[in-house]
C-alpha cells in the first residue's frame, strides 16, 4: 500500500472538495453526538451505572428509541465520512470500506438491540440473562463493526505516515480500542472491564474526530 500526501489546502474551494469536506464534517460531528447522547440518558435514566452497564443497553425501556436513534443516526453519519474518507486519501481502499463496515454495524445495533441485564432497566434482574436473537444479531454487529474500525486506525496509519505524530496517534488507538474490546468481551461484567471498554469507545471517536479535521483541513 502507498503512502498518500496530502494536499495542501487552498483559498479557493471547488464543487468536488465541498463535497469532500461535507462528507468529512460528519465525521467530526458523529462522536460528540453519540457519546453526547448517551451520556444524557446515562446520568437521566433511572438504574443506569456507567460503571456496570454498558451503553447498549440503554436502547431497552420505554425511553430506548432515543438510544435506538442515536445509534443510526450516528452510524449514517460514520457512513458518510467514510465516503469522504476514500476521496481525501485516494491512495487507500480498504480503510473507507472497513469504516463504512463500522458504521454499517451501529445501524444494524440500532436495529436489533441488546437484551436487558444487569438490573437495566429497573426490574431486571441482576447479572447477565440468555440472549435473544435480536441479542445475539447486536453482539455480532458490534463484534465485527469493532474490529474493522480497530484494522481501519492501523491502515490510516500507514497513510499519514509522512506526519509521524498521527500515525502513533492512529496505531495507539487501534491497539487500545481492541484491548477495551476484548477486555469487555471476556470480563464477564466485571467493572474494570467495562470501564475499559468505555475508555477505548471514548478514545476511538476523539481520534476519528480529530483525523475528521486534519483532512478537512488539508483537502
């Protein structure tokens, strides 16, 4: 795979880069929303710990079309920066395609929720539960949409590897989004696992936040 050089940008702006740039803009704006979203219903909904449940479970209740809705909002917004992703680095196929996956994926999150458990909603019964098929279809979807987002950080990586600073940035968040991923697939509910998971979501949005900006700035 190249490495692609960015281009400088000028002062005037053609049809193609609006464009570009638009697409780009969700890309900025898709993180902030969710994790904004969620962290209102999380510090208003009756039984939600941030230290025990995890964000999907808040798509369960009477109030669960808010997180069903910010979950496909978001995930159309990720769709559409992956598109400008594949015209600000033309260089590159595969990572536009693996971020299209991911946000593909939180579509399809919002679809098929995730069962109750942990005591959330309030009533349900404390510890995990058996998963539905709509449960399993979530799990499925985040699995994969996770681990195509985490492969995207180290291909974008390879293309700003003339900016040396973003690529560490891109090939950390990588590695740390997966071993959040992992640790909440295998803790088993603990605290420590779910708090990391949260860490690498948080750190995962900041970085396709902040690479959403470097390329608007330089297309």
């Amino acid at each position: 795979m190249t490495t692609t050089t960015l281009p400088q940008a000028s002062g005037t702006c053609t049809p193609a880069q609006r464009v570009t740039r638009s697409l780009l803009g969700y890309g900025a704006v898709a993180g902030p929303f969710y994790v904004a979203v969620t962290m209102a219903q999380a510090f208003t909904r009756e039984g939600f710990d941030l230290t025990r449940h995890q964000w999907s479970l808040l798509a369960n209740g009477t109030l669960g079309w808010i997180h069903i809705t910010n979950l496909v909002l978001t995930g159309l917004m990720t769709i559409a920066f992956a598109a400008g992703l594949g015209r600000a680095l033309p260089g590159t196929t595969w990572a536009p395609r693996l971020v299209a996956v991911f946000g593909a994926s939180l579509v399809t999150a919002g679809a098929f929720k995730a069962d109750p458990a942990m005591g959330f909603p309030a009533g349900t019964p404390d510890g995990p539960r058996a998963v539905s098929w709509h449960g399993m279809l979530h799990l499925a979807s985040g699995a994969v949409g996770f681990t195509c987002l985490a492969v995207a950080c180290f291909l974008i990586a390879r293309q700003l590897r003339h900016a040396p600073g973003w690529a560490r940035f891109s090939r950390a968040t990588g590695v740390l989004f997966l071993a959040g991923f992992t640790a909440v697939a295998t803790g088993a509910g603990a605290v420590w696992a779910n708090l990391a998971f949260t860490a690498g979501v948080l750190l995962v949005w900041a970085w396709l936040a902040a690479v959403s900006v470097k390329l608007y700035r330089t297309v």
